[in-house]
C-alpha cells in the first residue's frame, strides 16, 4: 500500500548551505521521511525492524537521485514544501520519491531505492546481507520506472560499463589514475549514522570535497543533478578514495562521474554522477 505525506519547512540555518538549500540536509530529511514512511507501510509506530531470524535489519539505500534541482532558488526564511510517496517495489525493496515545491514550483525532486539489510558479523559493516522479511515477499503488482531506472543503471556503473543516459560524456582514463584520487579518514562523530554505518548522506558530502579540493575555483556550481549508487559499506577506521573516472565542464557547466573505493580492500562501495551549473547573468 502506498504512503504519502507532506510537510512545510521554513529555510533557516540548519537547512541552508552557501548555494541555497543544502543538499546534505535534504538527502537526510528525505531519507527520514523515507524511513518514517516504511514503519506506516509496515504498521509500525516507529522504524524499528527485526528480521525473520531475529536480527536487527534496516533499509539501507541502494540509489538516491536527485533531479530537476534548483536549491539555490531557496534562501533564508523561504517557506518550502517536502511532499512524499513510499511504495513497495520487490521484495523486501522499497521506493520513494519527495518532491521540493516553493512558490509553486518544484525546485528537485529526490528519489531513493531501499533494501532490508542486516550484519552477518556484529560491528562488522563488510558482513552486510540482505534481511528476509517473508511479509514482504508477495509479488509487487508494478514497479515504478524510475526505480527500475535507478537499478539498472547502478548494475551498469558497478560493472564498470557506462551510459550516456546519465550526463556526462563516456569515460576517458584520466591523467594521474589513483594518484589523483583524493582520500579521506571518515569520522565516526559525523560520517557515520546512529547504526554505525557510514551515513549514506556523506558519500555525497565526500565527493563535493574532493571537486572542491580538485578544482580550485572562487565560486562552486550549484547542483542540477545527481546519481548516487551504492555497493558497500565500510568500517569505523578504514579510509576511502574518491576517485574522479570521468568529467568534463563546458557550456556553464560542471560534470562528473566519481567511484568511492574503501581504503582496506580498494573494493568499490559506491558510483556518484554530478551535473552542477554555474549560473550566468
């Protein structure tokens, strides 16, 4: 069945970046919503999840799309609106979308594509399998198109093979190869989430420090578009790499495709393609 609710915000600090609103906090407040959403669709009072084997499972994503995005169009003390649909899109996957309406207008819309996961090993976030929820395992009368969309491209990028359909030209070898890639220790105090999984919000965060770090500009492009994919999770300690595959800037505008490789095994967890503009007078 499916799930819907809408939600007024006033933009202050905490929902502001530089560029208008910030998208790191719309990815979290869409990924609470879409969390808030699964307990209702469950009949949960609150997402608390235990799996068919007594495990502790939680819905973790594997794509968020961000598309149609006008953050910088919102700024202080601007009246906005977060309204959002939950279906159930296979087993034990759901699907939602949020759409970001000021004024009238729609300013982005964020899809995201979950799965019930659970530790095999506890502490251990290199054990992740899925969690089986035999209720959840009724046949899904139609999936959305987005979010076949979404997984098909995710198996795409994962196999190293690409599509123009995502914006960005195909990939050719950049120079310096993983010498160029830019690494980062996460912090457990503000990259990891409550469950201690390295929030899916800062592979976002990530991958605009290292273009920050990379491009060296006076002014940083505001986001039209991005695709985040994810394949893994990492531990407390280890490092990661974003390591920029492809990119290309012209026409007023910034594109790339980044892989994350974890630090301990160079296995890669995650694909994140970005379309940002700069604006012109």
């Amino acid at each position: 069945m499916a799930q819907h609710s809408r939600d007024r915000y006033r933009a202050g600090m905490p929902q502001l970046a530089r560029n208008g609103l910030s998208e790191n906090w719309l990815l979290k407040e869409c990924g609470d919503r879409h969390w808030n959403a699964l307990a209702a669709a469950t009949g949960r009072a609150v997402p608390d999840f235990v799996d068919d084997d007594g495990e502790r499972a939680y819905a973790a994503f594997t794509a968020v799309s961000v598309r149609d995005a006008r953050l910088d169009r919102i700024g202080e003390n601007d009246l906005f609106e977060i309204d959002t649909s939950l279906v159930r899109s296979g087993a034990a996957r759901h699907f939602s979308e949020h759409w970001l309406l000021a004024g009238g207008a729609l300013h982005a819309r964020v899809s995201m594509c979950s799965a019930f996961v659970r530790r095999r090993e506890a502490g251990n976030n290199q054990s992740v399998v899925r969690a089986r929820f035999a209720a959840l395992d009724a046949p899904v009368a139609a999936t959305p198109d987005d979010a076949l969309a979404l997984a098909r491209f995710g198996k795409l990028l994962r196999a190293g093979q690409w599509s123009d359909e995502l914006g960005v030209a195909r990939p050719l070898p950049l120079d310096g190869g993983d010498d160029a890639a830019v690494r980062f220790e996460p912090c457990p105090n503000s990259d990891f989430n409550g469950a201690d999984f390295l929030y899916f919000a800062s592979f976002q965060a990530f991958v605009d420090r290292a273009e920050w770090a990379a491009r060296r500009v006076a002014e940083a492009p505001a986001l039209a578009r991005r695709d985040l994919f994810y394949h893994g999770n990492l531990n407390v300690g280890d490092t990661l790499a974003v390591r920029t595959v492809a990119q290309r800037a012209d026409g007023g505008e910034l594109a790339h495709w980044c892989e994350i490789l974890r630090g301990s095994d160079r296995e890669k967890i995650a694909d994140v393609v970005t379309v940002k503009r700069w604006e012109r007078p």
